[in-house]
C-alpha cells in the first residue's frame, strides 16, 4: 500500500542518518519502526514504552485496600 505522511525536516533528517547507519533505506527504516509499534501494541506494550495494566488477569477483579498496610515491614 502507498500512502503520504509529513514528517519534520528535522526528523526525517535523523531518520536519514539512522537508516544509512543502519545499511537500509529510509523506507525500510520507517516500515520496520511502523511494524514495531503495530506489534507493541498487539502484545499490551504502550508506545511510550510502557504497558498497559492489568498485566495479569485475575478470576477476581477488583481492588484491594492497604491503607492499613505497614509497608515499613518490607524495608527492615
């Protein structure tokens, strides 16, 4: 599929530079970073390089208080 996108000078610059280091084109460059981010986010991983919550699912959702928990307890 063709498609158009305005990327910064500046940025296309970098990329530029990035893809030469790397021995490919900036197409390439641009379609590897494009599947990168598509798959991060099939598998929970946010684009700022985080990931989404819950991590784990649970047979019980819900939410537990430890506001009474003395977490001091871990630390000695």
């Amino acid at each position: 599929m063709r498609t158009t996108i305005n990327v910064p000078d500046s940025v296309y610059r970098r990329a530029e530079r990035a893809a030469k280091s790397r021995g490919v084109t900036v197409e390439e460059l641009i379609v590897a970073a494009f599947e990168s981010a598509v798959v991060a986010e099939a598998d929970g991983v946010s684009s700022a390089g985080g990931v989404k919550l819950p991590l784990l699912t649970s047979k019980r959702p819900g939410s537990l208080d430890l506001s009474k928990y003395d977490f001091d307890d871990l630390l000695a």
